[in-house]
C-alpha cells in the first residue's frame, strides 16, 4: 500500500528552489511537502555556487535565516579583473550606492534552510526513486514515487518543479508547449575547493590566452578556484600541481603574491550552458530554478535566480490561499521570465569576455581585451557591470 499524503504544494527537488519555497509557505502557513531523489548527507555536501546578491542577501535576512550567513559570509565591496597585464579594481560598493555581494557557499545555504525546516518537523522525504507526475493539466495533480519504505503518492493543488536541470518535471510537459532556448559554450569549468588561504580579500576574474580563471574563497581556511577546460576532458586528468601552476599563470601572479596551495577537497568539471524554457508554467505544474533556465557561471548567477524565482512564486501562492486570487500566479512565468533574460544577457556576457573560445582569431581577441578595458576604464560602463553584479531587484 504505497503512503498517501495530502498537502497543498507538493514540492520536486531540495536545493535551494525547493527548500527555499518549503520554508516560505510553511511561515505563511501554507502546507507542503518535498521529495528529493537524494540523500540528506549527498544534498549537504554538494559544493556548488558561493556568490550571494545583496537581495539574495537581504531576503535570507528579512526571513529570519541570517545568523550565520552574517556571521560567517564574507562581505565584499569589490572584486578585481586582470587582463592584459591590467589589474582593475570593480567599486561594487561605490559604483552601486553601497550594495555589496557576499561570499557565503550554496551548501551554507541548504544548511540553514534544512535546519529551519527541520526544527518545525517539516515533511521532508529524502532518497526517492521514480518521481513521477500526474493531472498536471487536469487540476487534481498527483507526484508519485518510491521510498525506502515502499511507494509514496503526493495528492496536492499544485506542484513546484524545483528539480534542477536534470529533473523529471520539465520533462513532463507534453511536447510542444514549451519554447527551449539555449546556447552550448565549446568549454567548462574545473572548479576546486582546497584547504588553503585565500592570497587576496577580494575575488579575482582573469582573462588570459590560455582561457579564463576565477580566484574565490569560502573562508580564511578554504578557497575556491575556476579555470577554463576542456569539456571532454577528466577532472582527474588536472593533478594538483597542474591546477595550482595554472591558476598562478592564469591570474598573472607576481613573485610576491604566490598562490598559497592546500589539498584538493573536491573538483569537479561543469560543462557551460544558457538554457531558458517558455513559459515556466504548464497547467498546475510551476517549474523554478535550474529546471527552468541555467546561466553559464560566469556571472555568478544560478542560485540567485533561483532564490528570485522562488520569491516571486511564493508570492503567488500566499496570495492564492489567502486572497482566492491567481493574479499573481498566471503573472509568474512573465514577471520571472523579463529578469531571467537580463540576467542571462549578463552571464553570457561576462562569458565571452572572460573565456577563449576554440577557433578564436586575433581580432576577436583584441575585442574582449577593449571589452576589458571599456568595461573597467569607463566609469558608466564599470557602473553597469556593478549593477548587475550585486544583483538587479527583485520584481516580486
Ligand atoms: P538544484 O540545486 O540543482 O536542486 C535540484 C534538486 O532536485 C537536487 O537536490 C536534486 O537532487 C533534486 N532532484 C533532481 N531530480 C529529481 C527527481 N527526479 N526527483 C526528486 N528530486 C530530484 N552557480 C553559480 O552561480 N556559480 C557556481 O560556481 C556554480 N557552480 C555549480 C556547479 C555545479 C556542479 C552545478 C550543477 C551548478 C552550479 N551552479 C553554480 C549553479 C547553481 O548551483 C544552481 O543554479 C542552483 O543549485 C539552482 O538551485 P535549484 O534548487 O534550482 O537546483
Ligand atoms: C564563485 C562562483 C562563481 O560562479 C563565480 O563567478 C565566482 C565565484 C564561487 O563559487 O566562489
């Protein structure tokens, strides 16, 4: 006999989408339940993005989820981009009339919200199989799937596909409702988290001939590092030595500013893509974060648009159950959609700037070194840059 349960929103996918959603329903005392194909300890060690808009930021705060994230994210007022032998510093801070970013990781995030949610005994079912939908399209929805203890059926009013790129929600709409929209870039990131302190207070975006890199960090202890690869290639193909004399070619670090090393506690290659679905609504099945549109990472962008998606959806059920009105429901997919693009062109941008693409000429690589340049040199555009960086406001 599988387990039936009833609930208001049934809910695809624990990252932050998900858990961010489950969190604010259950403060608006609206019921809800997850299911995540993973398990607990898997969704709290995936080491992911570590950018956080000031918005991103502000919400956390204002929903009462801020104690660590104050405590231990690490504001930045401005970053640094190294190109052509330039150093420039970005002024987010002044540049944006005081907005900062912080450095605080994606798992820290999940942390905090599955504490919260755990703490009120919310109904939270992890390492389910099968997941799949019903009556999407018939106003009785239904999530099924199998657990540890047998099956599992979810009846509920709506469903949220917060299930990633890779989740069984997107593709549950029938074929040819939604418009796909994407773009493959021909490279990826090998990304690293090491036990080493970071060289700089500040985050370092650096374009060279031999493709682009990212230097970050996580806290005194630990850093985090991009560097441009190949797509095909083997994270286990980069020994540590090779990553570290890469990095330190790559940000054209000086004699005095050797990159401190530590051991390699987790790579990982990630393949880079734009991917946006029209619309993010089919019948009762709403789709939110990276099951609707990815961002190559370029931008830092991928949890944030998560984080806005979820505020505007959250809005849209609150005003459901407490107002009988789908105003702001049917407005999701639009209202999402216009800042999704904004942040896509951004992304995309900062992607071409920052990497060398295979068949690369040399006018093209003059132009992303004036791109550099205009972009750092000129105070509306350095301003514009900024502005998208700390993040554009939420439209929810
Ligand atoms: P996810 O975090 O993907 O969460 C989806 C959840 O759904 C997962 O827990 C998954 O296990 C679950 N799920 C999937 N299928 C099913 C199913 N069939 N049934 C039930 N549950 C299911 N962004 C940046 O800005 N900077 C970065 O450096 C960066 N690095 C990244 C590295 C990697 C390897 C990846 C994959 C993404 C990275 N991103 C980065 C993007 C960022 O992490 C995502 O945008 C963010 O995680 C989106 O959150 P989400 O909740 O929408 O999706
Ligand atoms: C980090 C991730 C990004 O996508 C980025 O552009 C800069 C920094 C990070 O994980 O710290």
């Amino acid at each position: 006999m599988p387990v039936k349960i009833r609930t208001q929103v049934g809910i695809i996918g624990a990252g932050p989408a998900g858990l961010l959603l489950a969190y604010m329903l259950r403060r608006a005392g609206i019921d809800s339940v997850i299911l995540e194909k993973r398990s607990r300890s898997y969704i709290l060690g995936r080491v992911r993005a570590g950018v956080m808009e000031q918005a991103t930021r502000d919400l956390l705060i204002e929903l009462g989820l801020g104690d660590r994230l104050c405590r231990d994210g690490l504001l930045h007022k401005g970053f640094e981009i190294r190109f052509a032998n330039e150093r420039r510093r970005i002024d987010l801070s002044e540049l944006t009339g005081g907005k900062v970013i912080t450095v605080y990781g994606q798992q820290e995030v999940v942390k905090d919200l599955l504490a919260a949610l755990e703490q009120e005994n919310y109904p939270l079912h992890f390492e389910i199989d099968d997941v799949h939908l019903e009556g999407i399209d018939e106003g009785a929805p239904c999530i099924r799937g199998r657990g540890a203890e047998g099956p599992i059926e979810i009846s509920c009013d709506f469903i949220a596909g917060c299930d990633g790129f890779y989740g069984v929600s997107r593709p549950s709409i029938p074929d040819g409702v939604l418009s796909v929209l994407s773009r493959e870039y021909p490279f990826a990131w090998l990304s690293i988290l090491a036990e080493a302190p970071s060289a700089s207070h500040e985050l370092i975006y650096a374009h060279h001939q031999r493709g682009g890199a990212i230097y970050s960090m996580r806290n005194k202890r630990l850093s985090r590092h991009n560097l441009q690869c190949d797509p095909d290639g083997a994270a286990k193909s980069w020994p540590a030595d090779k990553i570290w004399d890469e990095l330190e070619v790559r940000l054209n670090a000086d004699n005095s500013e050797r990159l401190p090393r530590g051991p390699i506690l987790d790579r990982v290659i990630t393949r880079m893509r734009s991917f946006v679905v029209e619309p993010m609504q089919y019948g009762s099945l709403f789709l939110a974060g990276d099951a609707a549109h990815i961002v190559p990472p370029t931008g830092a962008k991928g949890m944030n648009l998560a984080v806005a998606d979820i505020k505007c959806l959250a809005a849209g059920f609150i005003e459901h159950y407490r107002a009988g009105r789908r105003d702001k429901l049917n407005a999701y997919s639009t209202i999402c959609l216009a800042r999704i693009w904004r942040v896509q062109r951004f992304s995309w941008w900062m992607t071409s700037m920052f990497h060398r693409f295979p068949d690369q000429d040399t006018f093209t690589a003059h132009m992303q070194i004036a791109e550099l340049d205009h972009a750092t040199g000129s105070q509306a555009a350095a301003a514009s840059l900024a502005e998208n960086y700390v993040g554009l406001p939420h439209s929810c």
